[in-house]
C-alpha cells in the first residue's frame, strides 16, 4: 500500500532528533555486558564476560521430550494468567518450602526472567530523585532498571561478609528518608562472589523493620553451591515480611525459559501485576509449561548436582589458574558458589583502558566500574568461569596473566 512517504521523508522521519525521545529515554545506556558480548562472538575470542550457563549442560533430551507432550496441550500455546500459570506457581512453592521459605502459590508471580522482576518493582516503588540502597559493587542491569525509573542508587561497601550493614545504618540514619527499598544479592553475588554472612542477614533485617525500609533479596545463584554448604535465604529467616524475593530458572535450568518469579506479600504482588498487564500481559505458557514439567518429574536435582560437579570444576581451575599466572600484587575473591570471580588491580590501572589490549590478546572481561552506582572500581574487573571449557580458562587466565604483568609489574 502506498502511504504517500518519498524517500527523503521516510529517511527524515527514521532519524529522529534526540529532543523527540522522552527525557527518560534520553537518559537510557546499553547495558555495557551486552554491548561486550557483540565483540566476543569472534571464534578468537575467550570470553569470561557474561553471566553464562554452560550450554552443553542443558538437558536437551529431556527438554525436547517434555515440549513435544507439552504443545499437544492447547492452554500451553494459549495466554496464561498474568500472576502466571497456578501448577507452576504452586511448583515454585514446593521449591521454595525446601529452601525454609513458607509461602503458598498466592504469594508466588511468575515474570519473563528476573529482569522483569527488576522493572516491576522499580516501577512500583520508584519515583524520580529516589533512592535505592545496595551492595557496592552490584548487578550492572539493576542499577540500570532503577535508573530508568529516574532513581539514583546508593552503594554501600562490602567485605568478606557482604554489605557492611554499620555503614548501612549510618546512611539511612544521615539520609534514609530518600531511600525506597535495599537491594541485595546475599549468596554468591553478582559481581563479587560474595555472600553475605548470616550474622549481616540478621542484622539487614533489624536495620530494615527499624527504619521501615523493604528488602528485595534478588537469589538467582543460590541452589550454586560448591562447598558442601546450603544457604538458607534471607526471605526463610524470622520477621521476613518485609522481605520481596527474587528466584529464576536462567542459571538453574536454561536462560531461554525466562521463567523467574517473585515471592512476597499480597499487596506486592498485587501492584506487580498490574504493572506487568501494562508491559506484557503474561509470560509464555509454553515456557511456563516446560519447567513444571521439568520440576515436576523431578529431574530438577540431578540437573543441579551435574552443575555443581561441573561448576566446582571449573571454579578451582581458574582459582588455581590465577594463582599460578597473575602476578602477585593482584587481588581476587574465592567464592563458594555461583559463577563469578571478582578481580581487584593496583591502584592506577583501569581495567577499561585495558580491555582493548585483552581483546588484542584474545581474551574478554567485564570492567568492574560497571557495576558501581558512583562509576569508581575502575581497577575491578569481572571474570566469569561457568561459561568456558576447562581448557579455555586456564589459556585464558594464561593470557590474561600475561596482559597483567604487563600493566601492573
């Protein structure tokens, strides 16, 4: 059809000026991992960038099998509730009563992956000039989605234990009317490794009911464990009602289900899902679907203990790898679980001015100022182990090793 558009005007009106966007569109930033990931997908690349399962440990036979019986099913092709599908729901919460949290389907919303969830409740929280008050480092895409609600985050530091809940309490005494909720990842955080001991979790809880401040406990890596060591969620401990927690599918199952969900009170979920009509309606029913069958038939725990095996693999590879190719004024974290390592430089170098020279070399990291609200760590860097083959991590950590004598003596 002929829309009366020449060349000219199509080409005018497919460049549109900056001051057409809205100012908050204006202030949006590619998430900087996803940007790096379009420079790795060269063969000559070894990349410890993203937070990557390891693709030939998805069950594929299992998975095939389910869908085919599952798409005989018309409701699986059919829109779902917005809350998500009840079965699923009900499955989550079976899952979660083994982690000591002890809530029925009604307290359980399945999202598209925990990224929705991220959005959801910035959106139902977040007002402009707001505050948010998190790890310092902390995931680099919630910063992101507490920013796109025009929302500033507050970092507060860590150490070995996780979030120094004294400087917590210092700030939200200074200036806690500005802050909304606190974010957390307490288990084998996203970027450091961390997690946060349980004594901390105690006392995060203490400093939120006293300050009347909620918690959002995001745990995508927690069922990770390589130690030996269950870590009960904040979300299982007493007078956690404040508490809205995050779970998801991606690094236990397949990233491509995007099936997570959020657990919480009734009013949280009720304003989540009204927020979520107006993004998506609903998740899909087929993914939704295929891991209740998955967990139902409970196929679940063998996955997770085939990744542990790997996974712990690979975590001492590169541990020993670094140990044997960095050089000595170097830093990193040892942690017990989840994918990464968190890599700390000598003052002076910044691991983004050198990323370029890592890439001449063949080798991909993330630098670890994105994960800081206030743009410092610029001597950090993330490395990720779960992706890569055991033969990949110690070249690369060869190079890598290489490239850090290099810069830092």
């Amino acid at each position: 059809m002929d829309v009366g558009f020449d060349k000219e005007t199509i080409l005018t009106l497919s460049h549109l000026p900056p001051t057409m966007y809205s100012a908050r569109a204006q202030k949006m930033r590619s998430s900087e991992i996803r940007e790096l990931l379009k420079l790795t997908e060269s063969e000559d690349i070894l990349s410890f960038g993203g937070g990557m399962p390891d693709p030939t440990l998805f069950p594929m036979e299992e998975f095939v099998e389910i869908a085919e019986e599952v798409m005989r099913d018309v409701r699986a092709l059919s829109y779902s509730p917005t809350d998500g599908i009840k079965s699923l729901r009900e499955t989550v919460a079976r899952l979660l009563a083994g982690k000591g949290i002890d809530v029925t389907y009604a307290n359980v919303m399945i999202t598209t992956g925990s990224q929705q969830a991220l959005d959801l409740i910035s959106k139902i929280y977040l007002d402009p000039g707001d505050v948010v008050v998190s790890e310092s480092p902390t995931y680099l895409s919630a910063i992101g989605a507490f920013r796109s609600y025009e929302a500033n985050t507050v970092g507060i530091e860590m150490d070995d234990d996780g979030m120094d809940t004294d400087k917590l309490r210092n700030y939200l005494e200074r200036e806690g009317e500005k802050c909304k909720f606190i974010y957390t990842i307490p288990t084998y955080q996203n970027p450091s490794g961390i997690t946060m001991s349980y004594a901390r979790r105690r006392e995060l809880l203490q400093i939120a009911k006293e300050y009347d401040k909620p918690i959002i406990e995001d745990d995508p890596y927690g069922e990770l464990s390589y130690d030996g060591e269950t870590i009960k969620p904040i979300k299982s401990m007493p007078n956690s009602d404040m508490v809205t927690y995050f779970g998801t599918a991606s690094k236990i199952l397949v990233p491509g289900l995007r099936a997570a969900w959020i657990v919480g009170s009734d009013e949280v979920l009720k304003k989540c899902s009204m927020a979520k009509q107006s993004t998506d309606l609903c998740s899909s029913a087929l993914t939704q679907s295929i891991a209740k069958e998955f967990i139902d038939r409970g196929l679940l725990e063998a996955h997770l203990e085939k990744l542990r095996k790997v996974y712990k693999k690979k975590r001492d590879a590169i541990l020993e790898a670094m140990e044997s190719y960095f050089p000595p004024n170097v830093r990193w974290t040892h942690p017990n679980g989840g994918m990464f390592i968190w890599v700390t430089l000598p003052d002076g170098i910044d691991a983004k001015e050198i990323l370029p020279k890592a890439l001449e070399k063949g080798i991909a990291y993330v630098p670890g100022k994105s994960f800081y609200a206030d743009g410092s760590g610029e001597n950090t860097m993330r490395i990720n182990f779960s992706f890569p083959t055991l033969e990949e991590i110690d070249e690369g950590m060869k190079r890598l090793g290489t490239l850090l004598k290099e810069v830092a003596g």
